[in-house]
C-alpha cells in the first residue's frame, strides 16, 4: 500500500532479506529456553551478563538483538539497538516477530518449554511476539517497560496465564501512575498478571531474576 507524504512524495514498502544476530549462553541440552529481549539502546548480549553468575544448568538463555544498530554516542563509541521507532511502526513489528518466530523455529526444533522475558522497550516487543506467537509460552516476565497497549489481551489471555510484572522502586521511567495504569489495562483484559517490585532502578536485579527463573 502506497502513502502520500504532505509533500506530495509517495511512501513505498519493499521486503528485503536481513541477516540478524543473537547470542546463545548455557546449556544446549537444556529442558527450557528463556529469550531475553532487551531495552531500547542496550546491546543484546548485555542481556545474558544478568544471568551469567545464575546457577541455571538447565536453562539455555537466548539474547536476540533488535533489527536497527546505531552508535550510542552519536557518531562513535558503544553500538547498541532498538526494536523499533514510531516510524513506519507496523511494519517494523512485522518484522520483528516474524524474525522472533525464525529463531524460535531454529534454536528450539525439538519445541522445549519457551519463556520470554522483556525489559524496558523489550516488555512491548515481548507482549506483541506472544500475542502473534505460533508458539506457547511457560512464563512471561514484563520487566520494568509499558506492554503494547494496542493489543486486544482479552482475546489472548489464556497466554499471559502466568504472567509477571516487574519494577524497580526507584526506577525513573516507571512511576505509581504508570503501575495503575497497566494494572487498570490487564485488569480490564481479565489477566491476573503478578506485579512485584525491588529496591531499584531502572536495571535488572540478579537476586530476584535467581528467584523468578
């Protein structure tokens, strides 16, 4: 479908071949798989660091990176990445779950049980994956970042069975407003999602993920 800009200039969309990257830790004989995805702006593996120090020997630990890389710093330094921007968003979504659906056919063939945990802009990514998800999923951990609130959970609920919800409460980006907010919404969805907190920020806490995974 072509759009016209206020310009007059036509928009155009075209598939294209893209080779993407994510980074593996653990246990190739695992009994479960955990996909990690992480926040805008962060590398994928820095994902697999909050778990590296878990005694987890029956868990292989998936850290996929999102589709556009851009140096943190501007011109240089790190390079990090990002699930989407708001521009030309329901393709980049399209896209994005589409590619998390190929790796989940490629590193799960024998279809172990699947566990997604989201943190910060990962917690959207996540909620959409498992909304539009050939697959189902054991556990879902929603860390510290706002679901995508154009979803229809009602009509998906029974995937959020167990479900959790975690913040930070110092975290800046997610306040008491937020929290009621998204309680309101999966309320309203009828999806007894388990909220919970920790002393800190905006990060992931290691003592709690041990506990969650």
């Amino acid at each position: 479908m072509n759009n016209s800009t206020a310009e007059g200039f036509e928009e155009h969309n075209i598939q294209v071949v893209k080779t993407a990257r994510y980074y593996s830790y653990g246990n190739k004989n695992a009994k479960q798989i955990w996909y990690l995805l992480h926040g805008y702006g962060m590398p994928a593996f820095s994902m697999l660091k909050a778990v590296k120090s878990l005694n987890k020997e029956d868990i292989l630990f998936i850290a996929p990176e999102g589709l556009s890389r851009f140096y943190r710093s501007g011109y240089s330094g790190a390079i990090v990445a990002s699930w989407m921007t708001k521009e030309d968003r329901l393709n980049e979504i399209k896209d994005y779950v589409l590619y998390l659906e190929n790796l989940n056919e490629k590193v799960n063939p024998t279809n172990l049980t699947i566990n997604v945990l989201g943190f910060s802009q990962g917690v959207a990514t996540a909620s959409r994956w498992v909304v539009n998800s050939k697959a189902s999923f054991n556990n879902i951990i929603l860390w510290a970042g706002e679901p995508a609130m154009e979803i229809d959970y009602a009509q998906s609920k029974e995937k959020f069975a167990n479900s959790k919800f975690i913040f930070g409460n110092n975290d800046p980006f997610i306040t008491d407003t937020n929290i009621n907010s998204i309680k309101h919404f999966f309320n309203a969805a009828g999806i007894p999602i388990l909220f919970r907190s920790f002393e800190g920020k905006h990060e992931l806490d290691s003592t709690l993920l041990s506990q969650l995974l």
